[in-house]
C-alpha cells in the first residue's frame, strides 16, 4: 500500500447555510465511502502566497482548494478511489501525487 494526496482544485462554495450543509454532507458521505483508505480527511485550503529563491513574494499561480491523504495499492487505485469525489459535482478537479516513502 502507498499513501497518496488529492489536491482539490477549483469548485465554487455553496452560498447557503444549507447548501453548505447539504455540500458537507455529501463529502462525509464520500469519506464514509472509501473507509479506512482515507488517513487524513486534509481540510480546505485559505489564503496563500508564493516564494521564489530570490527572495520574491507573490500570490500562489494554481487554484488549489485543499486536500486528503489516501492510502492506496496503487496511483490507478487512488485514481479510482476518488472518481466519485463530491468537488466535481461544483466544478472543481482532482490530481493525485504518489507520497513517496523516504
């Protein structure tokens, strides 16, 4: 098994309380559904910037909205485990990295 992140990217917030709470629900459910593969649910992601070797300070270029870390028996497997994730239903997308063991 190896440990996988899902990077969240894009997606629009519901602007209701209860869209939201309707949204929430949905992701939960989802969690629920991959069980113990999922080792850390993440959380969304706030305010971000970027650093450059020279010392630059700007905003950070992707549009990256969060993530979770999965445990998986392979990158097809994490890929498979999150064609059912709840952020494509608003929009957004999903890359998967292999956390390589060091």
């Amino acid at each position: 098994m190896g440990k996988f992140v899902v990077v969240y990217k894009g997606g629009a917030m519901a602007e209701s309380p209860e869209a939201q709470e309707a949204i929430m629900g949905k992701w939960m459910a989802w969690f629920g559904s991959l069980g113990p593969a999922v080792t850390d649910f993440g959380n969304p992601f706030g305010a971000s910037m970027s650093l450059e070797a020279d010392g630059a300070v700007g905003d950070a270029s992707t549009s990256l909205t969060g993530y979770t870390i999965v445990e998986a028996q392979s990158l097809q497997h994490a890929g498979e485990l999150v064609t059912s994730c709840p952020v494509f239903e608003a929009g957004g997308s999903v890359e998967v990295f292999e956390a390589l063991a060091m």
